[in-house]
C-alpha cells in the first residue's frame, strides 16, 4: 500500500457566503478550510475519508486552534498547507497554513482521533501510519 503524503497543498478561492459584512473571510470557515485540507491531503495519498467510515472508522476533532494574522477577502485566492506533524497510537496531529500569496493569514493545528461508529478510541489503520 502506497504510504500517505506528510504535506499537501490546495486552492481556495474565498466565496462571497463565507464573508462577513465587511466582505471578510468569517472565522469559523477556517476550520472548515483545515477540513478541506486534511480530506485532499488523504485523497493525494490515494485513499477516502468514504472509504475509511466503510470500513467503520471514523477520525474526529478532539482538539483545534487558529491564529489569525491577516484577513483574507471575498474573491482572494488562498492557498492551505496541510501537513502531519505527529502521528501516535490513536491520534493524528495536522499543521496548517494558509497564505495569500506569500503573505500568511492563518495558522493553525488539530489534533484526530481514531474512533469506531460508537465513538470507542481505536488504533490508527496502518496504512495512515
């Protein structure tokens, strides 16, 4: 089995429902940015967050935090680097970064864990490792 990439790079382009009033980016879309991030990162390795749940496993947010530097704006194209920075027993660490251009507007990190359907901590599947 082909091994997962550590880092990963996507587009974003800011749509004008994630904005504020003040055509800013909202806050709590970037956690749905790192989302993005950490999906396209497993499908770059040739696997499915699809085909993981199939298989009854579920990887969920036990910790996330953001810091904030600059705003994007509607219409900004963004770029996201995701990259896994630890992998334990059970639990996934990610970094990211977000970037306009050369200019960074956010970091941020979270923490998965590898859970089954009724939520009891599982070992990470090898083929994450």
């Amino acid at each position: 089995m082909p091994a997962l990439p550590t880092e990963h790079e996507i587009e974003i382009r800011v749509r004008y429902q994630e904005t504020d009033a003040m055509g800013v980016l909202h806050h709590a879309n970037y956690l749905t940015y790192f989302e993005m991030g950490r999906i396209e990162l497993l499908r770059a390795g040739g696997f499915s967050y699809r085909e993981m749940e199939a298989t009854g496993l579920l990887m969920v947010v036990v910790k996330v935090e953001v810091k904030y530097r600059l705003p994007a704006r509607y219409d900004d194209l963004l770029r996201l680097r995701t990259t896994v920075t630890k992998v334990s027993a059970a639990k996934v660490e990610h970094a990211y970064e977000l970037l306009r251009g050369e200019d960074l507007l956010a970091q941020g990190a979270s923490t998965l864990a590898c859970v089954d359907r009724s939520g009891v901590v599982q070992r990470i599947p090898d083929w994450m490792r």
